[in-house]
C-alpha cells in the first residue's frame, strides 16, 4: 500500500496477520478473504466498508474508527473493541463468529446480529437500543448495566442475564428462552 487513503477499493486474498498498518484510510472498500488475525489496526479508520470472509481473530483495534462497516462471514474472536474510536463506531454483522469478544461501553444500536456466534461476549453497559439478535447463539455472554431497550432476542439462543440489572423495557424475548431471564432465581422450569 503506496497512500495512505484508499477508497473504492477491493482488497482480496491479503494476509496481514501480525502485521501492524498505521495511519490509513480505507472509505467505501471491500475487503474479501483478508486475514488480519494478530494485526495491529490501531489509529486507522474504516468508513462505508464491507469485509466478507475475513479473519480478524486477536487484532488490536485500539483508536481504530469502523464506520458503517458490515462483516460478513468473518471471524472476529478476542477483539477487544472497548478500545475503538466511540465517535466513528457502527457495524453490522452476518454470520460471523464473535466469540470471546468485548463490546464494554459501546454504543450498538441499531446494531444487525444475524447468525452470529456470540458465545462469552461481554456486552457489559453497552446500549443495545433496538439491537437485533437473530438466530444468534448468546451461551455466556454477559449484559450487565446494558441498554437493552427494544432489542430484539426472539430468535436467539442461550442467553442468560438478570432484567433488573439491565434496561429492558419493550425487548423483545422468546417464551422458549424465559429462563435465560429467570436464572438467578434458581427455578425449576420445565
């Protein structure tokens, strides 16, 4: 990469993995089959991108802007994007794996989780407003002092988190999933 703006561009099959990129603009790029597991993604902005099928597992996002971004079929594990730039930070996902990542504080609403895996994620004190978790497995991910507030959990499964520590008002659940609601109360549900 010669500039340090690129836009319009479509980046494929590129292993950036363990590598460190500093001070780039990416605006409207497509990103396809790039692995950037281990890469270092600190200080640079993402705006209006698309990444499909790429490799994100462990990178460091620290000031990392990521702007009406959507991740497709990526592997996003251990990302820690507490750390991102809050003002440019708004993504969806689609069939993405997200495990073991953390999200502490972050503005999502309106955030699109479509067929994620989003096992041991830490959603803690994240605005989840109006969020939609379809078809997406929850197994350990924490919401604690979240804004959960006509979020969408209909279709998602194994998710588990106390409504009084959280605001839920007009979430959406399904009655199959109840007790993912009810669990501090150590009730037999059968």
């Amino acid at each position: 990469m010669d500039t340090l703006l690129h836009q319009g561009k479509t980046f494929e099959n590129i292993d950036y993995s363990e590598k460190r990129l500093v001070d780039f603009e990416f605006f409207n790029c497509d990103f396809i089959n790039c692995n950037f597991s281990k890469s270092d993604l600190s200080n640079n902005d993402f705006i209006d991108c698309n990444f499909k099928n790429c490799n994100f597992s462990l990178a460091t996002l620290r000031n990392t802007g990521l702007k009406n971004i959507k991740f497709t079929d990526c592997k996003l594990m251990g990302l820690d994007f507490s750390y991102s730039n809050a003002f440019l930070f708004s993504m969806n996902f689609q069939g993405c794996i997200l495990d073991y990542s953390t999200f502490l504080q972050r503005k999502l609403k309106k955030t699109n989780f479509f067929d994620c895996s989003l096992k041991d994620v830490d959603f803690s004190e994240a605005d989840l407003t109006q969020a939609v978790f379809k078809n997406c497995d929850l197994s350990n991910a924490t919401f604690v002092r979240s804004i959960l507030e006509k979020a969408d959990f209909r279709t998602a499964k194994n998710y588990s988190f106390d409504p009084e520590e959280n605001k839920v008002k007009n979430a959406k659940f399904s009655r199959l999933e109840l007790a993912g609601l009810l669990e501090k109360f150590n009730l037999d549900i059968q």
